[in-house]
C-alpha cells in the first residue's frame, strides 16, 4: 500500500460528501473538532499539564514510567497526571468529560476505540473526535481457558472447544467468552481466533464484557469459559491455578499492534507543541521499557498498590518472554511474542494497521460497511506528530518507518491482509456480521 492514499488532508474527512445516510450520520458534528493539516514546529508547550488514563495492564507501562523517571517533566511537561481508570467504559466516559470536566484528556486506549469514538458509534451517536499520537506496543495479550475445559487443552485452533460449546448451546447455557470492550482488540482476537476455527463468536458462545482487572475474579467463579485480555492478568490466571492460556495473541498475528496513547483532538490542536513533548516522554520510555535489563525493575515499578497493585511476581516472567501456560506443555522461554514496546518499530503507529482494525470492526458490525476508512484513519493518526517527535529525539533512522504502511500481513490460519485491498480480505471471511 503506497502512502498516498492514507496521507489525506483531515478536512477531507470533514467535507467529504457521504454516499449514504449511514455514512453522513457518522460524519456529522465533526468538523469543528478536528484540526486540519500536518504538524507545525513551534515554540515549547502550550501547557504543562494534561491528565492520562491508564488500565492495569502492562501495556500501560510507558505511561507509567514517563510519570515516575520525570519524563514528562524533562520535556516541559511536569504535571502531567496518569490517573487509573477502572474498565475501558470509563475511559471513554472520562474522555468525554475531559479535564475540564473532571475527566481525562487522553489515554492509554485500545487501539480501535479512538476510532469508534470519533465515530460516535460508542458515544451515544455524538462523535468525540479522538487522535492517536503512537502505539504503545505489539504483542503480548493471550486467550485463557477456563479450568472445567481442561481435557479440550485448547491451543492455537480454538476447534478443540468446537463439541464442548456446541453441547453447552444445545442444553441452552450458551458458552460465554470475554473480552474487555466490544469492537476492541480484545474482541477482534477472541472472534478470529473462534472463527478461525468455525465456531460463530456471534452465534455459537456468547460475548460478554468484563473489566481487564476482574477476569481472573470472574473466572474463578465461573462467569466465562474463555477470556481475552492483556498481561498481567493470564499470569496471574496461571500462578493460582484457576484455568490455563490456550494461546498468546503473537501466535495468531505475529507483531500485532494492541494499545495506542489517544487524545482528544481538540486538546491536540490548542496545544500541538504539549502534544509532542508528551509523545516525546512516552517514546523515551518505550525504550527504557524494551530493554531486557529493565524487566524486572519495571514488573517491581508497575507492581505498585499505586499503579496495577499486583505482585511483581504476576508480572516479569511474561514481560521477559518466558511463558508457562498452565496446561503442562513445557514453559516457552525468549519467546517471540513477548510484548515489545519499541523494537520492531512497536511505537509508530502505522495506518496500514489501523486499516485492519477498522476492517474487522465492519466485519463484525462495528461500523458501517460504507465507512471512508482513508479519510477516518487521516484524521485520527497522527504519525506526523510522532515523525516530529521522533526528529527533536534524535531517533535511528532504522527505528523510524519509510512507510505508514508495514504491507501484507499473514495471519496464523493463512489469511493475508493487503492494505492496498482489504475489501478483498473482507469478501474472503467466512464468517462475520456486517452492518
């Protein structure tokens, strides 16, 4: 996929006449929200402070660690705050308030929810215009199973648990899988992993939603058969012996993205410069993160009753790469999939990934099947602040992308992704719900 079509002015996006009334009805009240154009170089902040959200999840550890090492103070920006948020519902709530409402002005977010935001399909039809300024990692989410399906010791073909949920559906006590926001990346993996394998995430199990914090609590009263969520949780899960990971999330799509640092975009276009400085702290410590010296300090950091309130213990063997499942296959050590902040080009938020992520949630439901996805992903990503950010760092020019696309993704099961077509990847699904 060449660049050209993704590097849209964003007032495209604004003026662009909508083919159906679906389409307008999503494009509407957007306008005066959204900045237009790339990012200007300025003087230093506009402000020195914005307030962050961030879930317990290992994701968030950029976020963390920018706050802790004074990161955010290096680069003009001092008080920050990075405030906890209890599920992904009351970030995107507290993201509509904002600060000034006793909000939030951004977050650590799952990667697709800026986009249904701006959308306004998990606003009340209100779109909230959301910007991503990068990615926070690849990598590192799982699929656990719940212990009653021991003897299925499902793996990376979610078809071992085809009979058991099929004997639940017919004694009508649907199977119940869950995921922690619908049409989150979460969501996206537990439905291609089952439809992967044949079972209809839409009409074999039932989908629920629990909070990343909760699924271990969940599962050991026996709320969910399987669940999808980050680290540390499927950790946890394992070194108290309430169910096993039948695969983790690398496994399925090999350098996935997962979570992105989002802001409201009207913060981003009063403030460009603080936007920057914020981007700048975050990468600073993406790379801190990613450094394989540092794993332990940061389980121990991030393990703190003020951050996730998690024994350390729950945390580093999975953030090194070392992976026991729970199901007595040997434990996997140097894993590839272990979660990677950095490396990899983890932080550029590619637009040929936030492509797929707007496919799968057409796929599902989610959005409109006339979505503009080009002109969508124009105004949401904003690569060229991380490309300014990355500059004023003094980044390799190895670690920064010639692209916005990374190309043709294959997927565990086959199946490719070409960002120059995904109508294609589209019409190839067997199973799926449009809109």
């Amino acid at each position: 996929m060449s660049d050209q079509p993704l590097l849209l002015n964003r007032r495209r996006f604004l003026q662009r006449s909508a083919a159906t009334a679906g389409t307008a009805a999503l494009l509407s009240g957007i306008a005066a929200s959204f900045p237009g154009g790339a990012f200007a170089q300025g003087a230093g902040p506009e402000t020195t402070k914005a307030v962050l959200g961030f879930i317990a999840l290992t994701d968030a550890a950029p976020l963390i660690v920018a706050k802790e090492m004074g990161l955010f103070s290096k680069h003009g920006m001092p008080d920050v705050e990075v405030v906890k948020q209890s599920s992904w519902g009351t970030t995107r709530d507290n993201l509509v308030l904002g600060s000034a409402g006793s909000g939030i002005d951004g977050a650590h977010i799952l990667s697709p929810m800026p986009y249904l935001m701006s959308a306004g399909t998990i606003t009340q039809g209100s779109p909230l215009p959301m910007q991503i300024l990068l990615r926070l990692n690849l990598d590192g989410q799982g699929i656990s199973v719940a212990p009653g399906l021991r003897a299925e010791n499902a793996g990376l073909d979610a078809g071992a648990l085809r009979e058991a949920f099929a004997a639940k559906k017919a004694a009508g006590t649907m199977a119940k899988v869950a995921v922690t926001f619908p049409g989150g990346t979460h969501d996206l993996w537990m439905r291609y992993w089952l439809a992967a394998a044949g079972i209809d995430p839409n009409g074999d199990v039932e989908t629920i939603v629990v909070p990343p914090p909760q699924m271990v609590a969940n599962l050991k009263v026996n709320t969910m058969d399987a669940f999808c969520v980050g680290e540390p949780w499927h950790e946890q899960m394992v070194h108290q012996d309430v169910g096993y990971t039948a695969v983790n999330t690398g496994e399925l799509w090999n350098r996935h993205p997962e979570k992105s640092l989002a802001m409201r975009a009207d913060w981003v276009a009063a403030h460009p410069n603080a936007a920057k400085a914020i981007t700048m702290a975050v990468m600073e410590a993406q790379q801190w993160c990613d450094a394989a010296e540092h794993k332990d300090e940061l389980a121990a950091l991030v393990g703190k009753r003020a951050w996730f309130n998690v024994s350390p213990d729950d945390i580093a063997d999975r953030l090194k790469g070392t992976y026991d499942y729970g199901n007595g296959k040997p434990v996997v050590e140097n894993s590839p999939h272990v979660m990677k902040f950095w490396r990899d080009h983890a932080s550029y938020p590619f637009q040929s990934h936030d492509l797929w992520f707007l496919t799968e949630d057409q796929r599902w439901g989610y959005l409109p099947a006339d979505l503009d996805k080009a002109a969508l992903i124009s105004a949401v990503n904003r690569e060229d602040i991380w490309r300014a950010a990355a500059a004023d760092l003094g980044v390799a020019g190895a670690d920064i992308p010639e692209s916005t696309s990374r190309g043709v993704e294959t997927f565990f099961d086959g199946v490719r992704f070409d960002p120059a077509d995904p109508q294609s990847y589209l019409d190839g699904l067997a199973i799926k719900r449009l809109a």
